[in-house]
C-alpha cells in the first residue's frame, strides 16, 4: 500500500506551528468593502510611507483606519505614542490583539467610531491609508483643525490625490485643487497599484503630503469656499456665466443686505428701501457686472485661475458690499 504524503509544516523554534498574519486575518472575518477596508499588504509600500512622515521620537502621530496594523506597528516603532481612529470594532480587536504583551502596547491608544464626528486630542502627525468615502472630509477636518498637524500623509485613490496636486490648466483642477491649495502645500509622493492591498481595490492608489500653511491666510474659510463653489459651478464656462444663477443672485441679494444691516450703510440709491426686491435685485446684479467687467474676469474660466486671481475676486467683490458667507 502506498504511503500517504507527509504534510509539510513550517515550525518555529518551539515547535509550534506557523501560521502567517494574512490567513489568521481572513480566517476572523470577511473585510467590508463599503467601508473602504481595503488592508495595505505591501511591506515596502507601508514602511515608505511611514519613512516620508519624518518621524520623530517625541511625536504623537493619529493614524486614521488602522484595520489590523501593518502600518501603525511601523509607525510605533519610531513615534511616542499613536492615537488610530477605527470604525470596525473587529478591526480595533485585531489591532489590539497584535501589539498585546508587546513593549509597544502602552504606546498606542484606539479611538473607536467615525472620526468624522470625533472630537480629536492634540496630534504631531496624521498618517492614513484613508477609507475612500471620507477622503474629502478627512482634508477639510484636518485643514480646520485649531492646532493642525506638522505633515499629514495621506493615500487616497488616485483620482482624488491627483486633484489635490492639479494645477491651473490641468484637466483634474477644479474646486477641491483650488481650495486645498490655499491653505497647505500639497506634494504627491508614490503611485501605489491596487495589488498592493487585499483585498485588492478596483483602483490604483497615490500617497501626498499636505502640509498646512503656517501662518494661515487671512481669509474666511466659508467666504473663500463660497467664491469657489460659484466660480467652479461649470469649470469650463465663463465665470460670468455662474453668475447669472438666479440662485447665486439670491444668496448675494441676501448678504448685501446683512452687510448693509450690519454696517449702518444705505443703498447707492438714495430712496431704495431695503425690502425693495425688484430694485434691490437689480443692484446686487449690477454691482456683479461692474465687479466681472473691471476685474478682467468676465470671460476667464475657473479651470485655467489660480490662487491669485480668485483672491482678486473675492477682493473686488467686497470692496462693493457683495459677499459669499
């Protein structure tokens, strides 16, 4: 009779068997693709982005979507402390199972739910292979934050991270390039292929580096946004022509209004009244011509203006009472 084949086991000193972090995982439970857990399995990949934060020995580094810690064990070897924001309980278990018993337990703290709503502790650094879902609100929380951080690295899908970076011209510059630009510096560090994670997602992935502006400009954050919003209505229209919405005449009518109320100022017409809608309308829609035709602005298109000139926009606008916030 023949022998049966002998399997094969890969013991570790004490004998017992081997069984590798990617099997235990999967034999746990099934990852949620919904909530962008796609688990970054690429060992090069997780050490460079955690060698681009520039870590020092005394930061605390906020790690957002952790899943089962192949980044944040490299980033607790160089940091004090790690503060990782989890939404899957399964996944804080996992991470916390991980570093148990290890010198690297002490160090690291789980803060479990959405982190969109969470109230965030003072952080040096913000590390994230970031759930695709909240990639927008995840820059714009940190962009406000009271005390934000020195360097974030962040992964996104590519498309997105690609707009972070767009220029003026660039066929992905629009509103999000254009707004984040203003208040941080935003450099793209690697391409990462989809097969770099598990499972794998349906896109391939880019890293950036934002680092916020310090000091901040000395602007209105929702006034800014406001202009923006307008402007890149219809990139590729003229910026006149996002103005002819009778919405955004509305919300103009509306602040000039507030703006007259709040300064004690009249009308340039002598006998308007301020409830006047028919004459107040069509100031507010003069008052947007002459802002468009003596600026140069009429006729440009959003896509193809940077910083500068949306803030000689804006600064054109409220020199005659029109605001955006």
């Amino acid at each position: 009779m023949p022998k049966a084949p002998r399997k094969k086991f890969a013991n570790t000193s004490n004998g017992a068997t081997q069984v590798s972090a990617e099997k235990h995982v999967n034999s746990v439970f099934k990852f949620n693709t919904n909530l962008g857990q796609h688990i970054l399995k690429n060992p090069l990949v997780a050490q460079g982005i955690v060698d681009k934060a520039n870590l020092k020995p005394s930061d605390i580094v906020l790690e957002i979507g952790p899943g089962t810690g192949n980044l944040t064990v490299r980033i607790l070897e160089q940091a004090r402390r790690v503060i990782a924001s989890e939404m899957d309980p399964r996944m804080a278990a996992e991470l916390s199972k991980r570093v148990r018993g290890t010198p690297h337990e002490k160090k690291l703290e789980i803060i479990l739910g959405d982190f969109i709503k969470a109230e965030l502790p003072y952080f040096d650094v913000c590390i994230s292979n970031t759930p695709y879902q909240i990639s927008s609100p995840l820059v714009f929380k940190l962009l406000n934050q009271p005390r934000p951080p020195r360097v974030s690295i962040l992964m996104f899908q590519r498309e997105f991270a690609m707009r972070l970076v767009a220029r003026p011209g660039d066929s992905l510059y629009c509103r999000l390039s254009a707004n984040v630009q203003m208040w941080a510096n935003v450099t793209h560090i690697m391409k990462v292929g989809r097969n770099s994670f598990r499972p794998p997602p349906q896109v391939d992935s880019s890293v950036v580096r934002i680092e916020i502006k310090s000091p901040r400009p000395d602007i209105d954050f929702n006034e800014w946004d406001g202009l923006l919003r307008i402007c890149f209505v219809r990139k590729n229209k003229t910026i006149a022509a996002g103005f002819k919405s009778n919405n955004v005449i509305d919300i103009l009518e509306k602040n000039y209004k507030a703006y007259l109320s709040a300064t004690n100022q009249s009308t340039s017409d002598g006998d308007m009244e301020m409830d006047d809608a028919p004459s107040m309308t069509e100031l507010v829609k003069k008052k947007i011509e002459s802002v468009l035709t003596e600026t140069g602005y009429s006729d440009k298109r959003a896509s193809k203006l940077d910083q500068t000139d949306f803030l000689k926009l804006l600064y054109a606008f409220h020199q005659v009472g029109l605001h955006f916030a």
